[in-house]
C-alpha cells in the first residue's frame, strides 16, 4: 500500500508513471485516472514543484478476507504548484489532508491496487 502511494509522489515529480503501472490492477478506473492527470500535466510542457503523498495511517477493514483487502489510508499532501516548462506558476495548492479507501488484491507475485475512493 505505501508503495502505490510513493509511486503517484514520484509520477507527481517526475512524470514517470510507470510505477503506478506496476503496482494498479488494469480495472483500477482511479489508477488510470490519476496516471491519466499526470501524464496530461507533463504532456502540456509543466510540472509539479513540492507536493507529494506522504501516508499518516493506514487502517485494514477487519471485514477483509484473503486474497483482497480493504484499507482507509489517511494522506497528507504538501502545498505544491503546477509550474510551466518557463518557469511561471500555473497554479497553486495549499497543503491538504485526504481520506482513501483502497483495496488491494495479491496478483502474480505482489499486491495491487484495484480500487481507490476518496472519502475527504
């Protein structure tokens, strides 16, 4: 689960979202998403300064049952801005808290996650 989460950070920076490829279920229509908005940032010539996802906590359903399982990961975001490739701020947010629940399934040798739903 923290893996997943360190892998949107990282796209975040980077524009490389191949590790979210890695670790996201192909049903994962929020995985997708998410890829989908980072690769349209940088495709448009801009980036992301600060930012992040750093997890606080991390809840597992007790309702879960093997092979899936269910969690509530609480996240703090730093303040970040979308910058231009020039350098001129495109936009800026402040620092946020957010709520997710994820559900994770075992597939071939790891986890991955196949659904995430923001609750805050």
């Amino acid at each position: 689960m923290r893996y997943w989460f360190e892998a949107v950070s990282y796209a975040m920076k980077t524009g490389d979202t191949a590790q979210i490829d890695s670790v996201a279920h192909k049903a994962c229509g929020a995985c997708r998403n998410l890829r989908s908005s980072v690769d349209a940032i940088y495709g448009a010539k801009q980036h992301v300064e600060g930012g992040g996802w750093r997890i606080s906590t991390i809840t597992l359903d007790p309702r879960s049952k093997a092979p899936s399982y269910r969690f509530a990961v609480e996240v703090d975001q730093a303040a970040q801005k979308l910058m231009s490739n020039s350098g001129q701020t495109v936009e800026r947010t402040k620092a946020m808290q957010f709520v997710f629940i994820a559900g994770v399934i075992w597939e071939d040798d790891h986890f991955v996650v196949y659904g995430l739903e923001k609750l805050a």
